[in-house]
C-alpha cells in the first residue's frame, strides 16, 4: 500500500485483529518484566514458576 492510499476501516479492523496476538504477547511480557522489578529478590520457587509461564507464553500454538 502506497503512502497516498488509505486503508478502509474494514482493512483496519483486520490488521488490528490479525496482530491483537502480537500486541497481546507484549503486553503480558511488559506486565511479567514490571512484576520481576517490582521485588528486590525473587523467591526461587516463584522465579521458576515466572520462568515456567513465560515460556508457556511464548510456546503457545498460534503465537507470534
């Protein structure tokens, strides 16, 4: 699509449902990073329960 082209709302829709997954991925990393600064040391049972959804995460089927 060409600079001087503009997108149907339709189109927008679809882009915006077709990356929702991706926006959603970041979001939760962000949110996972933010818990993690929040506390000065970890627990190692919670560090590997973190560790085991993030992986979770990122292992889904479908994600980007």
């Amino acid at each position: 699509m060409g600079d001087d082209e503009m997108m149907t709302e339709a189109e927008i829709d679809a882009e915006f449902e077709r990356t929702q997954p991706i926006g959603n991925a970041i979001n939760a990393l962000a949110q996972a990073e933010l818990a993690v600064a929040a506390v000065d040391e970890m627990p190692p049972d919670v560090a590997v329960r973190v560790g085991d959804t993030l992986r979770n995460l990122c292992n889904r089927k479908g994600a980007p």
